[in-house]
C-alpha cells in the first residue's frame, strides 16, 4: 500500500510538472487538503468496547475485566494486529453499561497506531474507579453504541461492537431488536460472554450464556463469540477477541447462528426470569 502510494505521487508530480506541455491543471489546495484530512480520519476499523458492570459482576471480575482490557490494548500481538492493517490505526471508545439508562463512556474515541497512543487509552482505563449498576440490558448498549458511530470523526473499514456480559438482557427493549436495528446500519457485532461462576438465579444467571450470545446478541459480517469459563484465561480470552477484530479474522471452528431457525435459547430468557421473580 505505502509502495503504491509512493508510486501515485510521483506520476502526479510527473503529471503536474509536464502540465505546460500536456495542458494538466495541478490540483488546487483544497482539494489536497481535503484529501489529507480524509486520510488523517482514515482507520481501519471503529471499536466500541462495551463493558458489562452489573452487579451479577463481583469486584473481582470487574477488576480482572479493566486489567484484561487495558493489558490487551498494550499488548505486541495487539500492536502487531494494528500494523496489518492498510491504515495501520484503529479508533477505539470504551464504555461501561448495567441497565437500559445507565451507560457510561470511560474513554472518549481515541486513535491506537502505536505504543504510546495505546499506552495512554490503557492507563486511561485502569486509572478509572471501578462502578457497578443494577439490571443487565444488553439491547440499552447496543442503541447507546450505534450513534456513537455516527458522532465520531473517523472513518473506518469496518464498524465493530465488542460487547461482554455474564448474563442474559433483563432490562429494557428486547435485545434482537437491538441486534438487528445495528445490523441495519452495518454495524457487527461480536460477544464475550463469562461465564466463570456457577450459574445462580439469585443472579439471574443462565447456564447456556455463550449460546445465548451466539443465538440472540451476535451478528453481522465474521461475527463471533469468545466464551470465558476459566478466570484464569480471563485477560487471554479479552486479548485474544481483540486481535480478531483488529486483524478482522473470526476463530476457527465458529458456530455460525442460523437466523431463519428458531433459536436454541429463548432470546427473551432473562426477562422472563425477571418476571418471574419479580413480578414486573
């Protein structure tokens, strides 16, 4: 790509040179301008990290999570995903999320393209308190994430939400209508489910989660799930899900959901556990 570009600009300053002769007019300055303001906005994907931090999370999962993140941001294989790509720079945000009403942006866009950028977005992170909300509302992160896209001033290949959770949505609007308003705007979705406790209903736990995200949550272009069931793969599992999204590859031996069938966990699990418990 850089070889190509090296290439381009020398034929258009060939080109600019010989304009007396040829009768080539140099292109005026805003239009150079305008395309280095283009390339300057230019990524190779925008990420939302949507970060799950209801209480069914205890403190130090919650901990373990921001430590994951933040350690996978720095990490060489991360850095290395990011140098593959054509614009060799991914924007990134970072918010946490309980219920429909309660999302809270921890780090505002940022552009990684090396070391020290990525550096600053990881101490960022940890330097954060740790907060905790009720209820878990899946479908509330996704409609909170979608215009983020659309306020943020880069453009990139691909648009990509990363969302984790320990639980099923319980709270707010259906999460496949979420899914699929965000697919409409060809935004993908990719999950980490954890599952790294004993399912419980006093925490309205689910026994199948990672099905569950991968019948219910997921979807778009190389959609796919990483499960956590060991805490102590916890921050591998977190580093090996962004070097996917970066490097823009799924894992090997991906169950692909089948959206023409029924799914194999009722998408409205938790609402119904919610109900069911408590009546409203």
């Amino acid at each position: 790509m850089r070889w190509c570009v090296s290439i381009g600009a020398l034929l258009v300053a060939g080109a600019m040179a010989a304009g007396d002769v040829a009768g080539i007019a140099a292109p005026d300055s805003s239009s150079q301008l305008t395309d280095a303001k283009d390339n300057l906005s230019s990524v190779d994907i925008e990420l939302a990290i949507a970060v799950d931090v209801s209480y069914s999370m205890d403190l130090d999962e919650l901990a373990v999570q921001r430590e994951g993140y933040a350690q996978a941001i720095v990490s060489k294989d991360f850095l290395q995903a990011i140098r593959t790509g054509p614009h060799s720079k991914v924007a990134v945000t970072y918010f946490e999320w309980s219920a429909s009403s309660d999302q809270k942006i921890v780090i505002p866009w940022r552009v990684i393209d090396g070391p020290e950028s990525a550096d600053a977005v990881a101490a960022e992170i940890m330097k954060t308190p740790v907060r905790r909300g009720s209820r878990t509302s899946i479908s509330g992160a996704i409609y909170f994430a979608m215009p983020l896209f659309e306020e943020n001033p880069y453009h990139g290949l691909r648009r990509v939400i990363d969302i984790s959770g320990d639980g099923p949505n319980n709270n707010g609007a259906p999460v496949t209508d979420a899914r699929d308003a965000a697919l409409q705007k060809g935004i993908t979705i990719n999950g980490l489910p954890i599952m790294v406790k004993e399912p419980s209903y006093s925490t309205m736990d689910i026994d199948n989660l990672d099905l569950y995200y991968e019948d219910c949550v997921i979807g778009g272009p190389g959609s796919f799930v990483v499960t956590i069931k060991d805490r102590d793969k916890f921050k591998e599992a977190i580093r090996s899900k962004l070097i996917l999204e970066v490097a823009g590859r799924t894992p090997e031996h991906r169950i692909v959901p089948v959206i023409e069938k029924d799914p194999g966990v009722p998408c409205l699990v938790g609402e119904k556990m919610w109900q069911d418990r408590w009546g409203r």
